[in-house]
C-alpha cells in the first residue's frame, strides 16, 4: 500500500527501515505519561527509571559487554515484574486523573 503524499503533493519521506529502539520507546512513554498525569508522573517515574536501567542493561550502549545468558535471564524477569508493577501504578494513577474518578470527582 502506498502512503498518501503530502498537501504539497510532493511523495511522502520514505519510512525508517529500523524500528525505534527500546529506550526510544520508553522516552516516548514517558512522555505520553507527563503529558497524561502531570505531577502525578512522580508516582511512576521511580519504576520508569528501573526500566531504563533494566533495558541499558539488556543492551548495553557503545561497546558494553553483554551480561552472561544466566544473568540476562534474572534481569529479563526482574525487568518484566517491573513493567508489570508500573502498568498498575500507571493505571491506578490514571484512574485518579480521569473526571469521575478518585482524584477528578
């Protein structure tokens, strides 16, 4: 399928081939979170900053070593146990913003 070209009829810029990296995603997410909660974003900020560092060391930046398979694996599941806690914050947080909720109502 081809994409629609702009208002200026000129052809739309080709797609990056390579998708965002991890951390790209994650800065976007907290943006989306900022803009979403304001001030109550500190309440999950401290669970987004483990996940950062989780992914860093995942996938280290430059030419940093990668962490041994058995050590990769512990911080796959630790990581994992924090994405979980932090979508219940993340919701729970939101539920708090929405009108009609605890915090909105």
């Amino acid at each position: 399928m081809r994409p629609f070209p702009a208002q200026d009829h000129r052809p739309p810029a080709p797609a990056s081939q390579t998708p965002p990296g991890t951390l790209a995603l994650l800065d976007a997410l907290e943006q989306r979170v900022g803009a979403e909660l304001g001030a109550l974003k500190e309440g999950v900020q401290p669970l987004l900053d483990a996940v950062r560092e989780g992914l860093v060391a995942l996938e280290p930046p430059g030419d940093g070593v990668l962490p041994s398979p058995q050590e990769q694996e512990k911080l796959r599941a630790k990581l994992g146990a924090t994405l979980e806690e932090a979508e219940d914050v993340l919701e729970a947080l939101q539920l708090a913003v929405r009108p009609g909720g605890r915090g909105g109502g």
